[in-house]
C-alpha cells in the first residue's frame, strides 16, 4: 500500500511524505517506510539534501534521529509528520484492507 500526501509551505516549496506498507515477516501488521521529497517552485520533487537514504523503516536503529534530520532537511513540522502517520495508520487499519 502507498499513501502520499503533499504539504505546500508559506514560501512555495512543497513538502512529499510518500509512506509505503509492507506486511512484516510473519506478521499481520504494516510496517511502514517514509520517503520524504521536496520541490522547488518549477523543479521536480528531489530528496533533501543531508539524507543518506530517501526513504527509512520505523523499526530501524536510530529513528528519533533519521526522523529529526528529514524534518530538518525538509522543513516539514513533526506535527505535519504525525499528522500523514496517523492518516497511514487509520486507512491500515480500516476494513478495507481486511
């Protein structure tokens, strides 16, 4: 499953949270991975600069960390970070995927 949202900022630049779900091994449950990209008025969307990877798993080592450097690169708030969370997770756990 793919969710995307797009937030546009004050000064033009917008802000894409793609979140992607994969079924865990053996699991039941959706792990979600977190791309986030960035664009420019007339430019395409591109990965912000100071990120190794695009896109990061929740499970992984050092979120808090992976998670504040995308927001700082990106310029998105953690409440807009939260905000496409909770989306992801009200849609993952609605009766249309069951």
């Amino acid at each position: 499953m793919v969710y995307e949202k797009i937030f546009t900022m004050t000064t033009g630049k917008q802000v894409k949270i793609v979140v992607r779900g994969y079924y865990s091994a053996g699991e039941t449950t959706i792990e979600p991975f977190v791309e986030i990209w960035v664009k420019h008025r007339k430019e395409l969307f591109f990965s912000p600069i100071g990120l190794e990877l695009p896109r990061y798993g929740f499970e992984s080592v050092g979120l808090n960390n992976m998670k504040d450097r995308a927001m700082h690169a990106s310029g998105i708030t953690d409440q807009q970070f939260e905000q496409v969370m909770t989306e992801f997770k009200h849609i993952t756990t609605s009766s249309v995927l069951l």
